[in-house]
C-alpha cells in the first residue's frame, strides 16, 4: 500500500512520515488507474508499444495530460515508459487489459468513477459512529435494492465481481480435492463460473447453479457455451426460503461475507436441511489473519461494513462459530495462492 519506491531504497529506507504521506494520498492512485482502464490504454499497448500522442488520438483526449498521467503510472509498474515519450505494458498493466481471463479493468472503473461506490466510503466516519452502513445513510435505501433501481450501476456491478470472482476461479479448483462429489450445488452462483471450472476439471461431478431468477439467464448462456452438456442444471429462487436438495456438496464464493451472522447462520441451516448426513459445505471466503499480520481482508472488512448492512469479514474462530451455529463442524480451512481460503464444513447429524 503506496507508492513504489526508489529502486536503491528499501521500504525501511524511507522515513516513516513519508511512507504514511504515501498511504494518505492513496486515491490518486485508484483515480489514476480508473483514467486509465476507461481510456482502454493496456488494449492500446497489447500490440506493442505507443506514444503519449498516438494514445490520446486513440482515445480523443489532451496529449499532454496524458503523458503526464502515463508518467506517473510508471513510477508504480503499471506501464513503463520508453525514449520519445513511448509507453508499453508491464506484468502488472496486462490486468488492465479487458480481454485477459483476470481483467480487473471493471474493478479499476467502478471504484474510480461510480459515485455509489465513493460517497459512501466518503461518508466512513458515519459507518465508524454508528456502526451501521454509510450507503444507506448516503442513498436512503441499501445496496442491493439501490442496484435493483439502477440497471446501469447494476450491470456496473455484475462486470465487476464476475471479474474480480474469476481472478479466484483457478486457485479454488486448484487447492480442493472435488473429486469425491457426485453433485456440487452453488449457492448464489452467479453466471456459473465458478462451477463451470470445477466441471471442466472433474468431469465426474454434476452441478446446480442456484441463485435469482434475474442472474440465471446470464448463467445460461455461459454454461451454454461450456460444452459441459447434461452434467449442469439452473435452478432460481432465494437463498434465505430455501436451497435446492439433491446435492452431497454445497459451495458459496462471497456469499457469507454479505450478511450479518444471524442471516449467514439461516443460509447455512437452510443448506443444512437439504444435504444428506456427512454432507459439506464449503465456503470460499478471505480469513482474517492474526492481529498486525497484513490482509487486504481487513480493508475489504470495512467495505462490508460501509456498503453492507451487516456484512463483514471473519476470522476463523468465528467461522467455527457461525458453522457450529448452523449445525456444521468446520473440518478444515484450505489456503490457496491468492487471498482467499476454502472453509469446509461437513453436517453433524442429529440423533
């Protein structure tokens, strides 16, 4: 978190007041990169390198300006700047491509331009006095019916975690054994995504996207195109009624992070109801770590709690609690290669 800093300087090299001076002046960053992803820049640069006046030709914007914020983009490893005010991608800037497998360019837009997502975190002291949701204090309404009213930031929205989510995609299928499911139910599934992934790669496995009436038609069409035929079903309906039967496994990327306990709790006894004995329930969420240990899960914590009502980031005792709560026994807790972890669950049954 910062700017990246000289190449003879280590981060213990520089004085602590300029390292937090660095931190406080941290929304010219994700201005910054918003500018860029909505110009399309790294699209520009995937054939090769541009100048600053081909690029604003492009995007029909001042040459100047441009250069002057490509300039400052290089200084932190998005872009690189060659001789004659020439630009080229770095490692870091291929995400800000919109036709890579892990774009985070709808991510780099919505935090930089869409004001329902800005104002309220504007608006975090409210948050930290009251301990209720800025968004709602800021709109009048909550998140979700806010979306369901606006098309446009909705669909804003959807790119959005459907790109974020896939950056998560292959460390999940990579770091969890599926093998041993016959049918894997994904609650809030989304586009189906996620699951389509774990198909593709165990080709035993059957699975049911289960999520709004909504978002099962965009689901459709992916796993139309997935050539998984017969080995995936769309079922619609709400998550806090009911969940479908008929599955020995049931999976939920960034579902429990968005309600407070008692609400994660009745998701999770309403999977609980369905599942036959020694059934699992896996959660795909980020764990927050030991105290002063860096996470990028405790800031996405005080995301739950500006944007949410109620949701939030949890440790592991407390996802022990919650799953217990529900009637699960949390068997294990599986880090993979990016931020997020695999919560397991298997149901105690009663007697």
């Amino acid at each position: 978190m910062g700017f990246q800093q000289d190449t003879y300087q280590s981060t213990s090299q520089i004085p602590l007041a300029e390292q937090l001076k660095q931190m406080i002046c941290g929304f010219w960053l994700t201005q910054s990169i918003y500018v860029a992803a909505k110009l399309g820049i790294a699209d520009l640069l995937k054939d090769g390198a541009k100048s600053a006046e081909e690029l604003a030709k492009s995007t029909e914007v001042d040459a100047e300006s441009l250069y002057r914020l490509m300039r400052a983009l290089c200084s932190i490893a998005i872009f690189t700047e060659l001789e004659n005010r020439r630009f080229q991608l770095t490692p870091m800037a291929e995400y800000l491509r919109s036709d890579v497998p892990d774009s985070l360019q709808a991510m780099a837009i919505m935090f930089g331009s869409e004001d329902w997502h800005w104002q309220p975190w504007g608006n975090i002291l409210y948050s930290i006095k009251t301990g209720k949701p800025a968004f709602d204090d800021v709109f009048g309404t909550s998140l979700f019916p806010y979306l369901a009213q606006k098309p446009e930031a909705a669909a804003i929205f959807d790119t959005c975690m459907t790109s974020f989510s896939s950056t998560y995609i292959n460390p999940v299928v990579s770091s969890y054994d599926f093998s041993s499911i016959n049918t894997l139910i994904d609650v809030g599934g989304g586009h189906g995504t996620l699951l389509a992934s774990i198909l593709k790669n165990y080709p035993k496995v059957k699975g049911i996207v289960y999520d709004q009436e909504q978002v099962i038609e965009g689901a459709k069409q992916h796993l139309e195109a997935s050539e998984l035929e017969g080995r995936w079903q769309l079922l619609s309906g709400d998550f806090f009624e009911s969940v479908p039967s008929g599955g020995d496994a049931y999976i939920m990327k960034h579902i429990i992070h968005d309600w407070d306990d008692e609400s994660a709790i009745k998701i999770l006894q309403n999977c609980h109801h369905v599942m036959p004995d020694n059934g699992k329930v896996l959660v795909v969420e980020n764990v927050i770590p030991n105290p002063n240990e860096p996470s990028l899960s405790k800031f996405l914590d005080l995301e739950m709690l500006i944007m949410t009502s109620g949701g939030r980031e949890r440790t592991a005792t407390e996802f022990e609690e919650l799953f217990a709560a529900a009637g699960f026994k949390l068997t294990k807790i599986i880090p993979t290669p990016s931020s997020i972890s695999i919560i397991e669950g298997v149901k105690i049954s009663a007697k």
